[in-house]
C-alpha cells in the first residue's frame, strides 16, 4: 500500500476532498484528476487544495468538446430520455471521465483507480464498469464500500463535519445540504432537502435557469440547422446572431433556454441498484435539442425506421444510465442510430417563452412529406378508393376475432 500510485476521479467537492485526505493518510500516492466538462468550477482553486490535502500530482483534463461532439450529440440522435424525463446529463459524463482516468491511469503506470461515488447510486456503477471495460486488470478502491470508511463516515452529515473540524473548504453546508453535479448537459441536484419527494425545491438552487414565472417576458425565436442528425448551426432570430461549432452551440442555447426557463425537471427515477431516487434537473439546451431533432426526425425519417427507433430509444436511454457505454450492445445500437441519420438534414423553428420550447416550421431537402398527398383539396396521386380494400383487409382478423368471442 505504501507509495502506491492510485489515480482519484477529483470533483473537488465535499466526497472526493474527504476522500482525498483518507487515502492520503493511509499512504497512498494520489494523482488527483480533474474533468472539465463545462462546471463553473475554479479549477486552480480546486488544483491548490488537491496538493494540500495529499495528492502529489493534479491532472486537469478539458473534456469538453469531446464530450459535446462525441456523447451529448450521440444521445440525442437516439431521442434519449430516461424513463420518459432524464436527459441524461450525469449518465453520459461519466463514461468519458472515466475514460481519460484509465488513459492518466495508463500513462502514469498506475493500476488502482478510485472514485468519489457511494455504495447506492448510479455513479459507482457507471465509473467501475468503464474501468473494467477499459483497464481489465485495474484494481478498484471505492471508499463508499470500505467498511473502514462507513465506520467513519454514517453520511454526508458526516463528512461536513469532519470537513469543518479539519478546515477542509467544501461547497456544501448545513444549511444547503443538498448535492449538484454540473457540466455542459444539464445541473442535477439530490439528497438532503430533496430526498423527501414531496418538499418542493428551492428556487435559488438552479444554476443554469430561471423558473418559468421568472422568466422574461418576452419571445425567443431561433432556427436550428441539422445535418446527419447533428446540430451544426444556431440563427438566433432574437439578436441577428449566427452560432456554430459544438460546444458553442451548446453553449448558446444553455444561455437562452435558461433565460427563458426551459428544461426544469423534477423527478422520481429507478436506480440501476434497486433504490427509487428523487433527482431535479435543469436541461436547457439539451431540452430544445432533443425536441427539434425529434421533429425534424417526422419530417425526414421514414416510417417504420422512425417507429423503431422509438422502440429502441428506451433500451438505449437505459443502457447509457446503468453505465454501459462501452459495451457490445451499445456499439450496435449506436450503429443503428448513426445509419437512421443519413438523412435528418434540415432547418427546425423554434419559439422559446416561459418553460416552452415551441416547434413553429421545419423544412428539409430530404423531407419525405408530400403537400400534395397531405392536401384536401387535390388528389395528388392518392387514389381515395384505394382506402376501401386497405381497410377491409386489416379488418379480416378483427371480424375473426369477433365472431370467435361471440360463439
């Protein structure tokens, strides 16, 4: 145990700090990583009290643009939604950051990796299966598991106040117990105040949003340009302005979803470990994302392959919040959904007022629709007596049915 190498997933919030110090003390040599995946985070405030605590080294990884162009867009390709409302922000950040800590891992010729992620959540599954897909041989210390670090620490009540007594600085007191988890996607916020489901939230606590009766009072129009599924531009109507590049337009509409409330949501979700857990989400970008890609998708997707994308959104959805991104299935499954994009190309309307993000036109090169065989007032080449045997046809096995049950 003594000096060896052990790379901690470093947030520099209340878990990892008290976690920072306990292997520290125990004789570890910790390489502290930091991932930027878009917190407000001072990270050279969060470097200088790494070293203090004991890490003899401090890596900051900015993750990004990766992060956007490789795990935010793929997901919202596939319309994925958690049990009908999570998009997904913490789900897909996970995979990536454990990633770069296998890589860090690798370089520094370490074989022990750790995490700041309790024994009942989600994240300890998502940060694990990635090491073991990654880094079969890696050897895993997860403080939340030890029994040693249980008898220390009963909870988070706990640690703040070792925190206190030890003068370590932490961003959460007693009088806002509650835990965020913050990049590019979405802000979560869970436990303390939030783990009763019927206490309502505090408004003060969102980060990247006002509540839709704060909001502005007036319209935000913008158009969304897609090509192959993946957003690439952002004409915000608004203010004449024109954005591009991933991270920029995820960036914007962050901005312009939060000022205008949309993506607020509050939940009751099943853990992949057995637990219900009550988390509140704010998802401004993602939230209008996903809903002008889904309705570009009618526009340009052909039928059945946009029912079975439906079928399998879930599935996926799942996967990625269970924590298995690197996995065969999800390779397939990507696959799938990469060859549904080839021709989701187009422009989507968008009104965004007070919570709603309104779709208002989507046009489209390779649009499928027909005004004309849409229309009531031309045939357009749909013969309407055609109709006649298409019904009685699907109606063979109904009537079966009917006359079965009424013997």
């Amino acid at each position: 145990m003594s000096g060896e190498k052990l790379v901690l997933a470093y947030s520099g919030g209340l878990d990892t700090s008290i976690i920072l110090k306990w292997l520290s003390e125990k004789g570890y040599d910790i390489i502290a990583y930091l991932a930027d995946v878009g917190q407000e985070e001072d990270f050279k405030a969060a470097k200088e009290k790494a070293l203090k605590l004991g890490a003899s080294k401090v890596y900051i990884e900015d993750l990004k643009k990766e992060f956007v162009q490789e795990y935010i867009f793929k997901a919202l390709k596939a319309n994925c939604l958690y049990e009908g409302n999570y998009l997904l922000g913490t789900s897909l950040a996970r995979p990536l950051i454990a990633k770069k800590q296998v890589e860090i891992a690798r370089k520094e010729n370490a074989r022990i990796l750790s995490h700041g992620a309790t024994g009942k959540g989600n994240d300890q599954v998502r940060f694990e299966l990635t090491y073991l897909a990654l880094m079969p041989e890696a050897k895993i210390i997860a403080p939340w598991k030890e029994k040693e670090f249980l008898e220390k620490f009963k909870g988070r009540q706990d640690m703040i106040k070792y925190a206190e007594e030890k003068g370590i600085p932490i961003p959460v007191t007693q009088k806002k117990p509650y835990s965020t988890d913050e990049n590019l996607m979405h802000t979560s916020f869970e436990s303390g105040m939030l783990e009763d489901p019927a206490v309502t939230p505090d408004n003060s606590m969102f980060k990247k949003s006002v509540v839709p009766q704060k909001a502005k009072d007036s319209e935000t129009k913008i158009e969304i340009v897609f090509k192959k599924g993946t957003p690439i531009l952002v004409n915000d109507l608004s203010n004449a302005k024109k954005i591009s590049g991933a991270l920029e337009i995820v960036k914007h509409l962050n901005k312009i979803g939060g000022e205008n409330g949309v993506g607020i949501v509050d939940m009751v979700e099943n853990r992949f470990v057995g637990i219900k857990s009550r988390g509140v989400y704010e998802t401004p970008g993602g939230t209008i994302l996903l809903r002008a890609h889904r309705d570009l998708e009618g526009l340009t997707l052909d039928r059945e392959v946009a029912h079975l994308k439906d079928m399998l959104m879930p599935k996926i959805a799942e996967l990625i919040y269970n924590g298995f991104w690197f996995s065969p299935e999800m390779e397939f499954l990507n696959s799938a959904i990469e060859k549904s994009q080839e021709h989701v190309n187009g422009t989507v309307k968008m009104t965004l007022y007070k919570g709603n993000a309104i779709v208002t036109g989507r046009s489209s090169e390779d649009s499928l629709y027909s005004q004309k065989q849409s229309s009531m007032d031309e045939e357009g080449g749909f013969d309407q007596q055609d109709s006649k045997g298409f019904i009685k046809i699907n109606a063979i096995r109904l009537q079966a049915h009917q006359k079965r049950e009424q013997k």
